[in-house]
C-alpha cells in the first residue's frame, strides 16, 4: 500500500502541477474562453488511464493460468520500463516544467484552441497511462487488488489538495528535492516489479530456472507475516527467490540507481554553480 500511495502521490503531482500551470497561462493571457476545452482534454485523459486499469483488471479472466502469468509477467516489464523512462524524465523537465508548457500552449492556441484538449489530453495521459499500468503490476505482485487501490487513491487525492495548495502560493515545496527522493524510491519498487515479472515468466514456462533458487527464507520471513507483507507490499520482496529474479533484480538496480544518482549529483553541481562573469573588455592605447 506505501508503495502505491508513493505512486500515486508522485504521478498525481506531476498532473496536478501540468493541470495548475496550463490554467494559470491561458487565464494569464486572457484566454480563459479555451478553460473548458483544457478541462475536456483532462477529461480523456482521465477516461483513457480508467479504461485501461479496467481492461488489465478484468481482461485477463478465462485465460490460462500460464497466459495470465505470460501477460501480467510481460506488462510487469513494460510497466517497470515506463516508470524509469518517467523517473529521468522528470528529473530532467522539472527545472523547466513551465517554459515547455507554455510553448505547447502557445501553438495550441493558434486559430479556435482546439489544440489545447490534445495538449492537456497528452500531458496528464502519460502520468495517467503510467500509473494506471505500474499500479496494476505492482498489485499482481503483492496478489492484493483492494489495498493498492487504496493507496493509490490516496496519494493521488493528496497530491490534487497539495497541487491546488501549491498553485495558490499556500504551500511550497521543494520539488526538485521531492522528484530525487521519490524517483530513488520508485527504482526500488520497480526493482521489484521487474523481479516478480520476470517470476511470472518462470511460471508461464517462457523462462527457465524456477526452482532454482538463490535463497530460501521463509522460515524466518514467512509470507504470510506482517513482515513478509510489509516487504511484498513496499519493496516486492519474495523470500523465496530464484536466481534468474536475482539476477533481473540486480542488473537493473545497481546501474539504474547509479545513473539516478549521478544525474541528481550534476543537476545539483549545475544549480550551485554560480555564473561567471564576462570579463571586461582591455581598451587598446593607439
């Protein structure tokens, strides 16, 4: 359930901060004719990211036990790819959120300002689509459906009151701070992620090596403990777990988590780096 709540806590805040930013321009400009057209486009956006929670919910019964497990081990993958596209790109775009906003806006708004429902539709999409999809995988991996909702619904409600908060100068926070420690978060979380769906490929049969196992605690974390619990819903940790899930697991976290960290570090260096001043210009005696 954190984990969830983490993700939707995150990707809510990104919408809501898109959303806030969007309204803030175009009523700035004088054009809050086009508010309804921004508020359709957020509509869809919505709509598309529900759909598509309920279709991976609901699509896979009458399956085969393996063809679930193909598909969920599958969209595991994606989805663990899709938030790390996510993570870095946040981490890069967040200095400049508003500048590449009010670009799309300003070519939107050419002519009638239809173009604005597909900027909005596209912006808060993606953190829709992305949600919706890791949440789903997250919550094949813990084998809950109820708590993960839950928590997600809750980071996202949390976020909508602190975006409004924020876009009315009640409350500030530092987000690149907050976009660097939920990003190392979310790594390990999609750590696991990768790691269960490479486990539900071992069961469909598309992978090898399912009873071969790294290691084997559940004599002192069994799974139905609240510590075992604890750790499947925060972190996906299976206390049996076989090497290739080892493997998977570590091969994207140790290099994932180092460039994460490197590109935080230089974002810092960048910012603290003070301008240097031209030098002045040496008059020439004749």
């Amino acid at each position: 359930m954190l984990a969830n709540y983490l993700i939707g806590l995150r990707e809510g805040l990104e919408a809501a901060l898109v959303v806030s930013i969007l309204i803030a321009y175009v009523s700035k400009i004088g054009r809050r004719d086009v508010l309804a057209r921004l508020w359709v486009g957020v509509g869809l956006a919505v709509l598309v990211a529900l759909t598509l929670g309920a279709v991976l919910t609901f699509g896979a019964y009458g399956l085969s036990f393996e063809a679930q497990e193909a598909i969920g081990g599958s969209l595991s993958i994606i989805a663990t790819g899709f938030v790390t596209w996510m993570v870095f790109w946040m981490l890069r775009t967040s200095q400049n959120l508003k500048g590449a906003l009010q670009s799309d806006v300003d070519k939107a708004l050419i002519g009638a300002g239809w173009g604005l429902v597909l900027v909005a539709f596209l912006a808060v999409g993606r953190e829709g689509i992305e949600t919706a999809l890791f949440i789903w995988a997250a919550a094949q991996a813990t084998g809950e459906t109820t708590l993960p909702l839950l928590g997600a619904l809750l980071g996202i409600l949390t976020a909508v009151v602190l975006g409004y908060l924020i876009s009315k100068g009640l409350v500030r926070i530092n987000l690149s701070a907050f976009f660097a420690w939920s990003g190392a978060a979310l790594i390990v979380v999609a750590a696991g992620v990768l790691s269960y769906g490479v486990h539900d490929l071992q069961e469909a049969g598309i992978l090898p090596g399912l009873k071969s196992l790294a290691f084997d605690v559940s004599g002192v974390i069994p799974p139905d403990s609240w510590l075992g619990t604890f750790l499947k819903g925060t972190v996906n940790f299976s206390p049996a777990t076989t090497w290739l899930e080892l493997g998977a697991w570590l091969a994207y976290f140790v290099p994932t988590m180092f460039l994460f960290l490197r590109a935080v570090r230089r974002g810092r260096q960048q910012k603290a780096a003070p301008a240097v001043a031209p030098a002045p210009a040496v008059a020439s005696a004749s």
